[in-house]
C-alpha cells in the first residue's frame, strides 16, 4: 500500500518506491508502516482494509523541514486513528540518530497524543515480544532510562 517517503542514500537515489504493509492472517489484520510522510493516504488505507488490530507506524527521526517522509508524533497517533486501529505500535525511535530531537522525546509525544486521543498504544521495550492477542506491553521504561 502507498507510502510517502523517497529511496536511497546514495548517488542512485529514487530508483525504487517505498511503501507500507497490510498483513492479513485471518485472524489479525495489521499494518506495517514504512517511513512515510503524513497524508491523505491513511485514512484511505483504513476505509479500504481497516480495522486493524494493529498499526506499526513510524514515530522518531523528524524534523519540521521533513514533513513529506517522516511524521511527528502526534501525525502517528493521528496515523493511527485514521487507519482505525485498535493498537498502537510506535517504532522508528529509540535507534540510529538522524534528527536533533532526544531519543526518548518520540515516545513520550507520541504517547501524550494518543492518551488525548483515546488510542491505545503497546509500548514493547527493544527486543521485547508483541504476542498478537495476549496482553500488549504497555510500560513507560524508557523513564526508567539514564
């Protein structure tokens, strides 16, 4: 499904596009974010194949001046919602440094907007297993972090 991003870091830039997942199991209906702009294009991907139990989306590494490949933390949880998703998975943070923002401060943005939002978000640490169906991880450990 559509994403909004570009491709490459290197002189043969823009050979490939980028995109998102929806993976179906019968059982569960997910959606695999790639990094990905904020658009129009949630909300259509959620009227053509929401609900999703769900959502993977990109939260970390922006910058007012990307607003066409990475979104800030409140476009996810808006992300989110507009993909009519039951749960929240923010990923893309916490990693390898290309924005000037701290490392924890997509978490705890992105968390703030969907406790506003009403939007439940599962918030595994580094590593840590999401069982589909079980109980979703939902502590706030990076505060615990030095």
């Amino acid at each position: 499904v559509p994403g909004r991003h570009f491709s490459g870091r290197s002189l043969a830039r823009g050979k490939t596009l980028w995109s998102a997942f929806v993976l179906n199991s019968g059982d569960y209906n997910l959606f695999l974010g790639g990094d990905s702009g904020y658009d129009s294009h949630f909300q259509l991907i959620g009227e053509k194949f929401g609900p999703f139990d769900i959502a993977m989306l990109e939260c970390g590494q922006y910058n007012q001046s990307w607003p066409h490949i990475h979104m800030m933390p409140e476009e996810t949880a808006k992300a989110a919602i507009e993909l009519k998703a039951k749960w929240l998975l923010p990923v893309h943070w916490a990693k390898f440094s290309l924005a000037l923002h701290p490392w924890d401060e997509p978490i705890k943005r992105v968390s703030d907007e969907a406790k506003r939002l009403s939007m439940e978000i599962t918030t595994p640490r580094i590593g840590e297993l999401v069982i589909l169906g079980g109980n979703y991880p939902v502590t706030k450990w990076w505060l615990e972090v030095k």
